[in-house]
C-alpha cells in the first residue's frame, strides 16, 4: 500500500473517530504537509506518523504508551 492509501484508509478515519473532524482533518493535513518531504513510501509515512504521533494533542488523549503502539501498527501496513 501506499503512504497516501494507508494514510486515508486507515489514519484518518481513526483521527476523525477519535478527535472529531476538526481536530482529525487538521492532524491529517499537517502530517500530509510532512510526508511531502520524504522522497520514498516509507520515508513518507515516517514522517506523517511522526508528527501525527508527536503531536500533544495526540498523546495528551492516547497516553504515550497507546501511541506508540498505533504508531509501530501504522508503519507496520507499508512493510
């Protein structure tokens, strides 16, 4: 799968459950803006996971042991 399919099929339909549309959208959108810096697949959905896992917002909600958990789960899908 791609970076982008992962990240729209499986990233931001648990943001927007979890955080609503406003909050869900706005975390998709900045870890889009990141992942156009990575030149390869993973490198792209590193650097999206990354700032969406980094985000305090993010771990204020899931604690950080929950987000590191979704984050191994969602670098897992590109493997």
């Amino acid at each position: 799968m791609e970076a982008k399919t992962i990240k729209e099929t499986v990233i931001k339909p648990k943001l927007i459950e979890i955080f609503g549309n406003t909050i869900g959208n706005s975390l998709v959108t900045k870890a889009t803006l990141a992942g156009m810096r990575g030149n390869s697949e993973q490198e792209k959905l590193e650097l999206m996971v990354e700032v969406i896992c980094s985000n305090p917002i993010v771990i204020g909600m899931w604690g950080a042991a929950q987000t590191e958990k979704l984050k191994r789960e969602w670098l897992q899908y590109l493997v």
